[in-house]
C-alpha cells in the first residue's frame, strides 16, 4: 500500500510539471467580466479588459466561421478590442475559447465565450436585391450597409459561346460598396434570349461565395426610338452658324457618325451641334425636350461624330481665341464631350405650350437615372474613344461601315407609372483634353467656359 500511494504522488507531481512545462498559467478571471461583445456585419467585436499583470502581452481567440474552419484571431494589450469576422447570416451564442499570453511562450488556461453576429454585407445585399424588368436587359436594385465589402457577380442563363451549352454567362461583377439608400444597375442582354433567368452571387472580401439569388423567367421590355416630330428639344445656349453649319437642327438630321461631313460641300464644316457657354458643369444651364404627353422613357443617347478636318487641324471660328472659349473644333473636341449626364423627368401639367422658360421655371422634376465616367480616364477607356482613334477619315464609303458611337443613359422602366412628359437634361461634366495636364497647353485645349458638344440626340420610349 505504501509503495501504491508513492507511485500515485510522483504520477500527479509529473502532471503538475508537464503543465509547468506547458507554460500553462492558471489564473483568477471572470470571463463574463474580462470580455464582452458587440455583434457587427459578418463577425463582432470583441472588447476585453486584462489584468493588470506586466507579464501579460495580450491574448488569442479560437473559435470555428461560417465555413467550419478554425479561426485564429490575436490581440495585444496596446488596444482593448479585437474584430472576430468569417460569418455570413445572423448567429447568435457562437462558442469561442479566450487564451491570456504570457512573455516566454507562457499562456494562460482557455476561457470559454460565447458572441453573436449581425448579417455580413454579402448578406445584406443578397436580401436587398430585387430584380426587374428592363429595356433589352433587366434592372438590378440594391442597398448595402455602411463599411459593407465583398463583390457580387451578375449572370444571366444563356449558351456558352465557345462550348454552345446552357451556362451562366456572366455579365458584370462590382464591389460591395455602401449605398445612399437604394441603388440601380441596367444591363443589356448580350444575347437574344427571351424572358431570361438572372443569377445574383455575393463573394465575401476572403473570396469566398456566400449565397445567391435566382430570378427566373425575368420579361425584357422593347423600346424605339421617338421620332424627333413628336417631342421638341429646347437649348437656350445652342450656337448657330450658317458657315460653319452649327445648329440645333444637326442633332435630329440622322446622321449620327458624320458621314456627311466625308462630302465634298461640307468639307472644313461641323454640321454639328454645340451648345455653350455654361452648358456643362456645376451652374450647367440644362436642356429640356417635351414629348407631348407622359411616355414611359427607355433611354436617351447621345452620340460622338468621327473625327474629320474640322474637328483636326483645319477648323477653327474666325477668331478660336475669343471670350467664350469656344475652341470646340480648333485642333480636338474631345474635351468637350460629356463624361457625366444626368437625366430627370416630370409628369403632364396640361400646358399647351412650352418655351425654355417655362420648362426651366418647372419644379418637382425626379431623377430618372445617369451616364458617368471620370472626366480624367484613360483615353482607351472613355466611351467616344473609337471616334477619337480613325482621324483622318475622310470617305463616305469609310464612314458607313464604322459602328455608332454614344453614350447611353438608361431609365428604369420601374416605378415610372405612364411615364413623363418633360424631360430635363444636365451636362454634369465634360471629358478633359486626354493628352495635356489641366493647367498647361493654351486656353483652347481645356474648355474654360463649358462649352459641349455632341453629333446627334435619340430618345427611346416603350414600343407601341
């Protein structure tokens, strides 16, 4: 009996040494007091509060994500908090396991916690997202959270070009960034397919596919473009110039790539239109169309000419450095094309008649939707760049075959009732010369006085 309890103290003396050896500090602490937590989108914060032990040089948390997969997560004591993230839906009670860590290797025996979480950004999205309807395509509409992150994936049911199977073509992938309430994407079909499924997948920032949404058999509307006969376009700062041949009524003559400018008669002319100054920027006086009565709106386009003599090295107004910048055609028009466009729109009031001050003294106008691109992009990567590439052109025959060129504001066909009858159009901004810094080069390269110009404007309604 002696020899037994002999054995059994050295067994529990080899124990105490084997957790000496393990570094394992056993200390005094109530958890429930130590840390507490603040559940966030996708995790929680973890707020802590050490002992005050010189020795202590912060702590770790273990604990499984969404996935299953352990987590690590470590804290020092220069904060008194630590973000626990890896979780998709709201959860409540998730088991973790605090560990205290010591100078030397040493840490502290394990704590068990538990924290909840809120809906990760993916999350919030996916339950967000509603898809409608659209013209040629469908409309996307979503809300993210504040801080949100991630990425979302847009496809659409259609045939693989390459294989000519049933896939999902993918049509746009975009960050997860936080909305002024609800945002809107349009899309186009890239295939004629009718009636299409679309497919929403959310990708948290560690890459990972959270979950997807599936809308079948989503209607693609038709829209045509008006007739220029049943709506009247109003611009109270549009230049006319018979020699030149500028003037409002080139928007509407169906020229919308300048074949005619290829034409012997009009050789060193515009037949163009161009409106300024002011016609673009933050004080942009807008331009204004009436179509008569309330048409539920598609789009409106507007599009860039190619490059010929007068808008190269040849043109010019009689005097290209008079007040009014209008250097538009004197060497490049490129920084006169708009790069940020804005489309509203109001409801039939009745009046018989309109004027560009009556339209402009209109209230309540709604924003309907927006063009934009950054005024300082890549040359390659602005929308008009395919005209700004072909100069000299200089052949009808060349002309033809070159495909349209324009910039395209789309309109959601939700919540547009039987439409609008005025619509309001703002030149936010215009392109800035691609190939000088603002600041240098002469006064002509750089549209001081916001003049625009564009070569032809359609607008598109639902098709009858």
């Amino acid at each position: 009996m002696r020899n037994i309890l002999i054995t059994l103290l050295l067994l529990l003396g080899f124990w105490n040494c084997s957790d000496n050896e393990a570094g394992i500090v056993h200390i005094d602490l109530q958890p429930s007091e130590a840390f507490f937590f603040t559940p966030i989108p996708g995790g929680a914060i973890m707020h802590y509060n050490l002992p005050a032990d010189p020795e202590i040089i912060g702590l770790e948390v273990r604990y499984n994500d969404a996935l299953g997969q352990e987590m690590l997560r470590v804290g020092g004591t220069a904060c008194d908090s630590l973000q626990l993230v890896g979780f998709n839906e709201k959860k409540e009670s998730i088991p973790a396991q605090v560990i205290l860590r010591f100078y030397d290797d040493r840490k502290s025996q394990p704590f068990n916690v538990t924290f909840s979480t809120e809906d990760s950004a993916p999350i919030t999205f996916l339950k967000s997202a509603e898809v409608f309807a659209n013209w040629e395509g469908f409309s996307l509409r979503f809300n993210n959270p504040a801080n949100a992150t991630g990425m979302a994936h847009v496809f659409y049911l259609g045939i693989d070009p390459v294989s000519q199977l049933p896939d999902t073509i993918l049509v746009s992938s975009f960050l997860l960034e936080e909305t002024d309430g609800n945002e809107i994407i349009n899309y186009r079909m890239q295939q004629d397919i009718k009636d299409p499924t679309i497919v929403v997948r959310a990708e948290d920032f560690r890459g990972y596919i959270v979950d997807e949404k599936v809308w079948p058999d989503v209607k693609s509307l038709m829209s045509e473009k008006l007739s220029p006969n049943n709506f009247t376009f109003f611009c109270d700062r549009v230049i006319e110039h018979t020699n030149h041949k500028l003037g409002v009524q080139y928007l509407f003559d169906g020229d919308k790539k300048g074949e005619i400018l290829a034409l012997e008669e009009n050789r060193g002319k515009a037949c163009s239109f161009i409106a300024g100054p002011n016609s673009a920027g933050e004080d942009a006086a807008p331009m204004y169309m009436d179509l008569k009565q309330n048409r539920v709106l598609g789009s409106v386009r507007l599009y860039a000419m190619y490059s010929y003599e007068y808008f190269g090295y040849y043109g010019s107004w009689e005097d290209p450095y008079e007040e009014g910048g209008i250097n538009l055609c004197y060497g490049d028009n490129s920084n006169n094309l708009p790069c940020e466009v804005t489309i509203y729109g109001l409801k039939d009031d009745e009046q018989a008649q309109s004027t560009f001050e009556t339209m402009n003294s209109k209230d309540g106008w709604v924003k309907l939707g927006t063009f934009k691109q950054d005024k300082n992009l890549p040359n390659k990567e602005r929308w008009p760049y395919a005209t700004r590439n072909t100069y000299p052109t200089r052949t009808f025959s060349q002309v033809q075959v070159l495909p349209d060129v324009f910039m395209e504001v789309i309109i959601p066909a939700i919540e547009q009732g039987d439409g609008y009858r005025y619509v309001k159009m703002v030149i936010n901004e215009v392109f800035l010369n691609p190939t000088l810094p603002p600041g240098q080069g002469n006064i002509n390269n750089h549209n001081p006085y916001n003049y625009v110009q564009f070569h032809e404007l359609e607008i598109y309604t639902e098709k009858e």
